[in-house]
C-alpha cells in the first residue's frame, strides 16, 4: 500500500487509522451479516452508530448541556439558507461578518430569505484578515451575527473571536475540530463534515434549544430545525455512510487527546508551513496579515503562474497531492486538517525548500 500526502481542501485526507477501521468492518459489520450502508436506518446496528456519533459529537466538542447536535444534508450550503430560513422572520434582521468567498456566500443566500445586513466587510482591503473584535460592534438589535471562521479559499481564520453583543452563528466548515469553541458566544454552529470530520454527505449543526423553541415552522419539513432535533436526525433517511465514519473519527480524535491536542497540533503545523513561506525570501509568499492567518489552509504564490504549476506537477510527482489553489484564486494551497500528520507537512516543506534551490 502507498499513502500519498493529501493537502486536498475537500473532501480530505482522513485518519488512516480510521480507514483500515471502516474496511476491517465494512463488508460484514460486527456478525451482521451485510455492511452498515445495506441495512435498515431503523435497524439496531445502526441506531446505535447513529446514537454514538451524536453523543460523542457532543462530548468531543464540549458543546454543553442545552446544545443539540443535528445531522442534515446538503451541506454547509444548506445552512447557508436554513440558518436565516428558520432564525428570522419580518420584522428580524440578521448582520453578517463578509471575510471572503464563503461567508459571501453565506450572506448572499440569506438576503433571500430575510433582512440582512454587512456589518464588516474586509472587500476592499481585499480580503487579507478577519476583523478585530472591536471592529464587529452592533448597535441595533439583530437577531443574530454570522460569522465565518475560516476563509478555505482565502486562508483567513479567527484567532479572536468577536463578542458583538448579540448572539452569533458561525460556518466552521474548515475548522471544526481543529480548536476548542467558546460556546457561550453562540447559538448555533454548523460546517460540511468533509474538511475535517468525515467523508462528504451531511453537515453538523450545533444549535441552542432555546433558538429550537422560536424556529420557523412554516417550512417543508426537511428544512426544519425542529423537526430534526426531535426526530434524532432520523427524520428520513440519513447518510449513513457519512455518520458511521463521522464516529470514527470523532472517536479517533478523542484517543489523539481532543480538541487542545488538536489545536497544538494545528499550530505546530501551520507554523512550520507559514515558517517555510516567511524563510524563502520572498520566493514563496503569502497575503494575509499574520495574526488572521489560517491554521487549517495555507496558501502561498510563486513568483509566477509558471512556476505554480511548476510546483504543483512535481509536488504531485513526489507524493504530494492537492496543492493547486481554488480555481477562483490560483496560486497554491495547502490544507493540513488534523487527519494530517506533521510528517505530511515536513514532507512538504523539504519539498519547498527543494523546489525553491532549483527554481528560485
Ligand atoms: C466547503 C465550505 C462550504 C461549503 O460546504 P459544502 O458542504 O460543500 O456545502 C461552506 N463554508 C466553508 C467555510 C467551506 O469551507
């Protein structure tokens, strides 16, 4: 068998241990005779797989007592409409934090389905750092605060957390598991399980029960955040698949030492990356202000468009694969999720410091 190191933003690599885990039980989960994806949503194997990834989400996460954990489809982009679909209604407004591609996004969508409006928006500086927590201050009263804690795409991550008076809601598709949450601060959480928890297919959602008791119930069921709080999220057929592999993980990062050993873990690697960067003499370079930048996506130009995909063709040559930056922004990109071990991001740095001997 031969592993390459995969920097892919997402889906991404996962923990290895956890993959020959899911193969040992695949084809005949624990004497059932057939595998977890065959059998029956409602079948006691999987209620218990299903119960398991919700109460060690919760655990792993240190979301407290009131906090529900929810597993819904379609996404973080899902969230993009329910969150305003179910939080607001006329007379509602909601005020949103734009730090690039995502959380754009995210704003556009909800515009569709309530009153909302910018309240900091890093456009014009051209998206190089998340604001400072004095700089999302709200006056009126707003339903709620959106904010987006790492930029994929842009690279920009939170390292201090608004505190806008009001309550916030966060996409932490990117870096969920990657650090402890200050719950206190919000009322619901949510990110696609694909960057750091899991294979593709639902998104989690972390959501207060009292913003359950004043959700919308207007609404097709499957858009309801009530209906798939009280029905387990088993309010139709859920991805199975996805929730089996989720627990895995989640049970893989507790083993591993939890969200602070995470967070250290992070922080060891992003600083040998950005170490790489800020030591190459301006060969590798990259945009964002140095207390936004991410700790989950790295990204960084060459001197030239030929020489990135230079780079990436010989990275993939040695080994390292994913490196190509999203094709919105170019350049190059490398996402180191926890499931990436510091030896993939010392392979990867050695390949740099490689690469910049010849070419730079
Ligand atoms: C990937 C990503 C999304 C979109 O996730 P999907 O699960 O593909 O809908 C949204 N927000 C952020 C921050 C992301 O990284």
């Amino acid at each position: 068998m031969s592993r390459i190191w995969n920097f892919s933003a997402g889906p991404s690599t996962l923990p290895l241990e956890v993959l020959e885990e899911a193969r040992e039980e695949f084809v005949d989960y624990r004497g059932a005779g057939m595998s977890i994806v065959e059998m029956s949503h409602r079948s006691r194997p999987y209620e218990e797989v299903h119960e398991a990834a919700l109460a060690d989400a919760k655990a792993v996460f240190g979301a407290p007592d009131d906090v529900r954990v929810l597993f819904v489809q379609g996404g973080a982009t899902l969230q993009f409409a329910m969150v305003p679909m179910n939080l607001l209604r006329p007379g509602l407004k909601a005020g949103y934090v734009d730090t690039g591609v995502w959380a754009s996004k995210a704003l556009a969508d909800a515009a569709l389905h309530g009153e909302v409006e910018t309240i900091w928006s890093g456009e014009t500086e051209g998206y190089r750092r998340a604001p400072r927590p004095d700089e999302v201050r709200v006056d009126e009263h707003l339903r709620y605060v959106h904010v987006t804690s790492n930029e994929t795409i842009g690279g920009v991550q939170y390292h201090a957390w608004p505190d806008p008076g009001v309550p916030m809601v966060a996409d932490m598709s990117s870096d969920l598991l990657s650090r402890p949450i200050p719950w206190e601060r919000f009322d619901l959480v949510y990110g696609g399980v694909q960057k750091n928890l899991g294979p593709a297919g639902a998104a989690i959602v972390f959501v207060r029960e009292s913003v359950l008791e004043t959700t919308r119930r207007d609404l097709a069921h499957y858009l309801r955040y009530d209906v798939h709080a009280d029905r387990r999220s088993l309010y139709n057929t859920p991805p199975v698949f996805t929730i089996w592999m989720v627990g895995k993980v989640l049970r893989w990062i507790r083993r591993e030492g939890g969200l602070e050993a995470m967070a250290r873990r992070a922080e060891e690697k992003a600083n040998l990356l950005y170490g790489a960067i800020d030591g190459s003499g301006g060969f590798y370079s990259n945009p964002v202000e140095p207390d936004s930048r991410s700790r989950m996506n790295v990204v960084f130009r060459l001197p030239s468009p030929e020489l990135e995909t230079r780079f990436v063709a010989e990275a993939e040559e040695a080994g390292l694969s994913g490196l190509k930056g999203h094709r919105s922004v170019g350049g190059c990109r490398a996402s180191i999720y926890n499931a990436m071990p510091v030896e993939g991001v010392r392979a990867l740095v050695e390949f740099m410091d490689d690469f910049l001997r010849r070419h730079g």
